[in-house]
C-alpha cells in the first residue's frame, strides 16, 4: 500500500495533489502495483500519530505530506515527505531518482515483487520496534527534579533576541504552553520568565506569523525572526495563542495584549464560527488558488498605493515594514509585519503620536476592505471535538479578559452543542462533527480538552450541569481511556467505533505537547481542579497517579513538555480557591464574581457559594471551615484560601484582585500561612 497523509490546510499536500499524483505516470503505476489511501490527519489523528512515530523510528521522516509505503497489513517498511513526480520537477529541481515518486514507484514494485520476505521482515521488525518502546527513564530525583530540569531548559532555549524557546537558524514555533509555563512560573516569584513571556508575546505579535489586517496566527514561522509565515491558519494554534495573550494581560496589565486578543477573537468569529451552532470550524488553507501560497495575506508597495489614500500609503509602508529589509514571501510579495510603532511613525513623519495612531488605523482599515476583494482561503468546516474544546475554553477566559460576554456565550453554546450531537453510547464524544453528523470515535485528546473546558465552565457559568458533565467525562477517561496497569493514557477510540489502527506502546508521546497540550498533563491539571471544586480526594490521587509515570528523553527540549511542566508547576504552587459567597442574583456578588475570574493566578478555581444555600460541602477542609467562620456575616463576600490557610473575607472587588494575586505567595513562591486556626490575613492593601 501507498498511504498518503496530509491535511485541507496543508500547502505542500495540495502541490503533491496537483503535480505529483496528477501526473499521468505516477498514476498509472499507482494503480498498476499500489493500493493507494489517502489518510486526513486531523480527522484520524490515530493514523497519523502512529505512521508519524514509525517513520520517525524509520527514516526520521515527519510532518506533512507523510508518504508511507506499506506491507498489505499496513506495517511501514519506507516513508518520505513531500515527492515530485519525477526528478528536477521539485522546486528549484529539486527531486531525484530516490526522492521522486515515479522513479520510486518503479524500484520499491520491482523490490516487493524480488525481495519481498527482506521488506516484510523490515517491517515487521519496526511494528515490533513500536510496541515494545515505552517511557523515557524518569528524572533523577523525581518529579521536583524534572520540574527544575524542564524550568532551567527553558530558560536555556530562550531566544533573547527573537524571543521564542528555541535556538538556531531553523523554523519556529509558536510553543504557547511553554509560554504559559514561563508567566506561572514567573508569577509565583521569578519575573525573568514573566519577561520572557511577555518579550515573546510581543515579538511574534509584530511578526509576519501574525495577520496584522485581519487577527489571527499563521501555522509557524520559516525564519527565527517570526518574519515569514507558512500561512495556514490552524484553529488550535489560535485557541492557545488567545488563552496565552489574555493570561498575559491579566498578569501584566498591558494593553497590547488585549488588542492581539482581540484581533485573534475577531478572526475566529468572522472565519472559524458557525454563526447559528457557534461550534468552531477546523482550519482554514493558506492558498486561495491552484499554485498560490498565501498570496490573500501579502501585498506589493503599488498595490497599498493604488488601494488607500496617499497619505495612509505613506504610513502603511513604514509601519508594515514594506521597504526597511521587507519580509518576503516564495513567490517575493511582502509579508506585512509592525517595523514600527506609532511613536515611531510620529517622529519619522513629524507628526502627533495621536495623529499617527489614527493614519495606522485608516490605513488598516482601508487595506482590510480591499483585501476582503480577493478570493478567500477554503475553511475547512469540520467541526473536530479536540479543537472546539481548546476554543470554548479560551473563550472563557477572554470573556473574563477582555470584558466581552458575548464570548462566554459563544463558548457555552459550543459545549452545549458537542454534549447534545457527539455524545458515544459509552458515554464519550466523537471526534468529529461533518455532513450533519457525528463521526470517528473520540481519542483521548478530545475526552481530556472536553473535561478542561467543561470544568472551566462551570466556572464561568457557575451552572451545575457542567460540573456534573465534568465529572462524569473524567470517570469516563480515568476508566477506559488508561493503559492496563498504568496512570498513562492511550489513544484508543471510544467503544463506539474501537481502534483501527494498532497503538504504540503507551509511553513518553502523551507527556509530550505535539503540537496540542499533553493530554496526561491536561488531565493532570484536570483532576486537581475537579478534587479542589468538590473536596474529593480521590480527584487528588488521580491527579498525582497521571504524573507517577511522568518521564522525558534527555534530548527533548523543555518547550515539548511545557504542560507537563505546567502541570508540575500547579502541582507545588497552584492550588488557590477564590470562593464567593453570595446570591446569584446580587450584582455585589456579580461583580466579586467577575473580579475573580478575570484576575490572573496559574492554576486557581472559582467558585460562587450561594449564600441561601449556606453550604460549602464539596470545597476543600479550608474553604468550607471559612464559610462555617463566616456564617454570620453579611454576604456577599469573598475569600481566597491557599493550601490549609485562607485570607480574611473581603467585599470589594479592588481588594480582591489583590488578595488573589498576594495572598499565600512570597518571592520565592512557598505558601505562607499567617494566623491562628487556620485562617490567614490577607497582605496589606
């Protein structure tokens, strides 16, 4: 067999499809001598990951197109990436006699028809190779240590003059979780990686990689600088990058993150949403025509001078970068990045500062419309479990961010409508959502990205039924979604459809963020959230059984199990419960409410005890034995407990932001419990 793996969005599978398996040659031998699949990676994750991981074992092929060459049972024995039909035909002419497809047709028939007992032996002997490989040996010295060696290796790989976690002249990569990992870690005392993560933020913000007319990320930078995009726009990369811009403008006040969230949220709402379900499409493609790259996104100097005024052109030009060393695509348009900032337009130009914010944004305006003329990258409408999840649960978050509640809404109606269309008969979700109908069986990446987004929402709504759903889901992972004998998870299908494709051993791939969070971290977090909402110990024990198991080769970089990290992080300092006590209905406690959801701490749960129901039971020992010290105060109020100690009550929502971001954190990051009983003062206002 001949399996084909590649994506809607993928720029390459599309030249592949339109030279390479549309030359006449290529496929006539296809038919003669293969039986040729074509596998969608995003909607059989499964295949990819397990062809992915044994051509990487192979050949060290990756990424895509995958092209796998196959026994009749599906054991991989070749692999290669892209192939042009025959060689010279690449770019540049590029391709040769063994990186060509017709020429390589021809000598792998000829060697399975003369030497197939060699090839199958191969490839038997890598399915073996899969099966038994397992974890990476854990750290020496446990967990603490393999949070300290993931912390110093991301401090190492940090690019302090592009910013990013990665070093050398190769591509680059957004890595969010790893930027997530560095403003926890910095906010529970180490401001240098705050600043890391900020500096980050900002640069790969003002890059090419960021559509600086319409929002929204770009796949990955081809250039360290974040100059020059591959210019798919890949809907988790833009649920992580708007859940890491509105946590950095929580924790840092800034208000150009606000601004780069929400231009991510506009450009998922106008392109990625379906306006009535609100579920989140997938992808949308880089190309808008057959042989484009990217050409809706870039711009020549006589196009911006012919679409806007005079005056905006002159501006437009300095600050996207358009003759200062300008950003170039293959095909030498310019990619539109910030080579300046308004202040320096104003002092180039002489103008006001105000002058010039107001010509930056004319212009943008005007050239946005004007691109709106041209033909619009294909969206690819399949709505994917694992994606809407990150979405909704960034959503949350830039609800409480950016004071836009009409994204909590949106993001409600998503989970609503994955808990009401996708649901398995064993209680899972189905991966995908097409043509009116669910489809795939679940893996665990959607069950475990649900679970995070249904805990966040009741968070957010503070409606029981999420919690309910959260907890039936989490029983639902624990039990069928873990390897026999192991805390490590697996990624079976839900019993509806069953696995297809066999799995590699369970090992080190789930600790890993690829390019998505790690689901055993995901679920790590997950469970402690679940144990500190409802006080429930065995949440707790599952939390810390998803870590026991934790282990990462030496040679991996610390930004590729940043969540795991994350996760460890929580694990030392992350245990805060903001609760609030108070009716509903009471905008008092509405606006504690929102106070404390829009207040960055890494890794705190919120949660709004009706004070006419006069219960805490659920909450951890601390919280509940402050509500009972409370019972006789007027409400609304509220508190922040940490560990075995909790701040004194407070009712305004200014002092409250700053007990959630002081109390029970000191600058080495330890917990400190002050007071008797239990109960602590919160820091000085």
């Amino acid at each position: 067999m001949i399996i084909d793996i590649g994506a809607v969005w993928c720029h390459w599978c599309h030249v592949m499809d339109q030279t390479t398996y549309a030359d006449p040659e290529v496929a006539a031998e296809l038919n003669r001598n293969f039986v040729p699949v074509k596998v969608d990676t995003d909607e059989r994750p499964d295949i990819d990951g397990y062809y992915q991981n044994a051509a990487a074992h192979l050949t060290g092929a990756g990424g895509w197109p995958l092209t796998c060459f196959t026994t009749s049972d599906g054991a991989l024995f070749f692999a290669a990436g892209y192939l042009p039909p025959r060689p010279g035909a690449g770019p540049n002419g590029s391709g040769g006699e063994t990186s060509s497809m017709a020429p390589l047709l021809k000598r792998i028939a000829h060697l399975y028809a003369t030497e197939r007992s060699a090839i199958e032996r191969e490839a038997v002997a890598t399915a073996a190779k899969l099966k038994s490989a397992g974890h990476d040996q854990p750290a020496v010295g446990g967990l603490e240590a393999m949070r300290a060696q993931t912390l110093a290796g991301l401090a190492t790989s940090y690019d302090r003059e592009s910013g990013g976690f990665a070093l050398g002249a190769g591509p680059r990569f957004y890595d969010f979780p790893a930027i997530e990992l560095a403003l926890a870690h910095g906010f529970f005392g180490h401001p240098d990686f705050t600043a890391m993560a900020l500096d980050t933020l900002r640069k790969i913000a003002a890059g090419g990689v960021f559509d600086q007319l319409g929002g929204g990320f770009h796949r990955y930078s081809t250039d360290p600088q974040w100059r020059v995009p591959h210019f798919e726009k890949l809907g988790y990369d833009n649920a992580m990058g708007l859940r890491a811009y509105c946590d950095a403008y929580e924790a840092s006040g800034d208000e150009e993150f606000a601004r780069v969230a929400r231009a991510i949220a506009g450009y998922v709402n106008r392109e990625l949403l379906d306006p009535k379900t609100h579920v989140f499409y997938s992808h949308q493609d880089a190309d808008s025509f057959k042989g484009d790259d990217g050409s809706y996104y870039t711009w020549t100097t006589e196009e911006v001078r012919r679409a806007i005024p005079a005056d905006q052109a002159r501006v437009a030009i300095l600050y996207f970068g358009m003759q200062d060393s300008p950003a170039l695509a293959p095909d030498k348009r310019i990619v539109l990045r910030r080579a300046m900032d308004s202040a320096q337009i104003a002092s180039t130009l002489k103008i006001s500062a105000e002058k010039a914010r107001e010509m930056i944004a004319k212009a943008s305006a005007t050239m946005l419309a004007a691109r709106e003329h041209r033909r619009l990258p294909q969206v690819d409408r399949a709505v994917m479990t694992d994606r809407n999840a990150l979405m909704a649960d960034a959503y949350l978050t830039a609800s409480a961010a950016l004071g836009d509640q009409s994204l909590k809404r949106i993001a409600l109606d998503d989970l609503d409508f994955i808990l009401a269309h996708m649901r398995a008969r064993d209680g899972s979700v189905y991966h995908v959502w097409s043509d009116g109908r669910a489809q795939v069986g679940g893996l665990v990446a959607d069950q475990v990205y649900l679970l995070g987004a249904l805990i966040d929402a009741y968070q957010f709504s503070t409606e029981e039924k999420y919690l309910i759903e959260a907890r039936t889901l989490a029983a639902i992972i624990l039990k069928n979604f873990r390897a026999h004998g192991s805390g490590v998870l697996v990624n079976l299908h839900s019993a509806d459809n069953g696995p297809v494709i066999a799995e590699s051993a369970p090992g080190a791939q789930v600790f890993y963020d690829m390019p998505m969070p790690s689901v055993q971290a995901t679920m790590s977090i997950a469970t402690a959230k679940l144990g500190l909402l409802t006080g429930d110990d065995s949440y707790a024990k599952a939390s810390n059984e998803l870590l026991a198991d934790a282990s990462i080769a030496k040679s991996v970089m610390s930004s590729a199990v940043a969540t795991l990290g994350l996760a460890l992080e929580y694990r030392k300092y992350g245990d805060a419960v903001v609760a609030i006590v108070g009716s509903q209905t009471d905008p008092r406690a509405a606006a504690l409410l929102k106070t404390a959801l829009a207040s960055y701490r890494p890794g705190k749960i919120v949660t709004l005890i009706q004070s006419n129901r006069g219960s805490a039971t659920g909450l951890p020992p601390a919280a509940q034995a402050m509500v009972a010290a409370s019972a006789g105060e007027a409400s609304p109020l509220a508190f922040v407990c940490a560990g075995t100690a909790c701040a004194t009550p407070v009712r305004s929502p200014e002092k409250l932001a700053n007990v959630i971001k002081q109390f029970g954190v000191n600058g080495s990051g330890k917990t400190t419990l002050v007071g008797d009983r239990g109960i602590a003062q919160p820091p000085p206002m």
